[in-house]
C-alpha cells in the first residue's frame, strides 16, 4: 500500500506558541494535500515535531522514526523538513518510492546553535529512490537559494521544479492552501 509522510519546517517561537495559527503539521497546503492523498488511497502521515522552533536533530529522528519507510513510501519536506530527510536518508540508507523536497533549508550560513545540519549528504540518495524532486521559487530567501544550489550539486539527478513567483511556498506566498503541483508529482 502506497504511503506517504509529509514533515513541517522550522516555524518561529513566536508562531509556535501563538493561537492565531495552526500547528505546523495542520498548516499551509499540508491539510489539503493529506486530504487529496488520502481521496486516492494514499496513507498520509504528518507528523507534529515537538518545539520544531529549535531544530534539534534528537527530537524530529524520535518523531520521524514513529512511521514506516518502505519502497512504496513517498517522503515530503518542506524547509527544515526536507533538511532532516536529507540528514535521516545520509545516515539510515532507507529506499522509498518519491522524495520530494520543497524549499529545503540547510543553514548553509551556520546561524542555528544546534548540530542539527552537521552531517555530509549521501549521493546515493537519488539512486534509492524511483523519483526525487526539488520545488524552488526564485523569490524564497538567500539561506534557501543555497541550499538548493547546495543539494543541485549532491544529487545532480534531481528532478528541479522552478518556480519564480512562489517564495517560500506557505500560504503567505502562495495566497492558497492548495498546491496542485506537487500532489500532481505524488500522483
């Protein structure tokens, strides 16, 4: 049975304890793309990292590690996210059907005080997946253009979505709660 995980990015501490917005697992498109996977029987896991404001690499291996990664598994990250699959997939040589990436984050200018991205990316990832994809927007932060160029140059197999208009693709950006583009890629 195909399934999929999708994983939140880093949110602010102010945004993490405040009630004007939703958990981050229930924010952005990521409802809506649970729904439209599940609609097409896709098992859809959206795990809540615990104080996902401070990226301590510990905390989101415990809550990752809680779902099944298999060869029908499809994996998303968005931001921070897709930093933690970047270090899980170099560290736990895991296969999977799609990883894809959106907005990847990876410090690439050593801001965070945690070891969170201390670790060297696994070139074989691509070769342990059937599909790996990578959404990016020209207008998304400098830190986040890096870090695309950053995974462009580990995994030159990657399958690139270019977008100009899309910053950081959360609904500030995006001005919806829907992204057809990339659940036309896990589809």
């Amino acid at each position: 049975m195909r399934n999929a995980i999708l994983l939140h990015g880093k949110p602010s501490r102010n945004e993490y304890y405040s009630d004007k917005y939703p958990s981050c697992s229930n924010h952005h498109w990521f409802p809506w793309l649970q729904k439209q996977l599940q609609m097409r029987d896709i098992y859809t896991h959206t795990p809540e990292v615990p104080d996902a404001f401070i990226p301590v690499y510990v905390k989101w291996k415990k809550e990752f590690e809680r779902y099944d990664v298999n060869s029908n598994t499809t994996l998303v990250g968005h931001s921070c996210g897709g930093g933690f699959l970047l270090r899980w997939l170099s560290e736990n040589k895991k296969k999977g059907d799609k990883l894809i990436f959106v907005a990847p984050w990876l410090d690439p200018d050593k801001k965070e005080t945690t070891d969170f991205f201390e670790f060297k990316i696994d070139s074989t990832i691509s070769k342990r997946f059937n599909e790996v994809h990578l959404f990016t927007s020209a207008d998304d932060g400098k830190h986040i253009l890096k870090s695309v160029e950053i995974i462009k140059k580990e995994l030159p197999n990657i399958s690139l979505h270019e977008f100009t208009d899309r910053g950081h693709f959360c609904y500030e950006d995006l001005k919806t709660d829907k992204f057809p583009e990339l659940l036309n890629v896990i589809v």
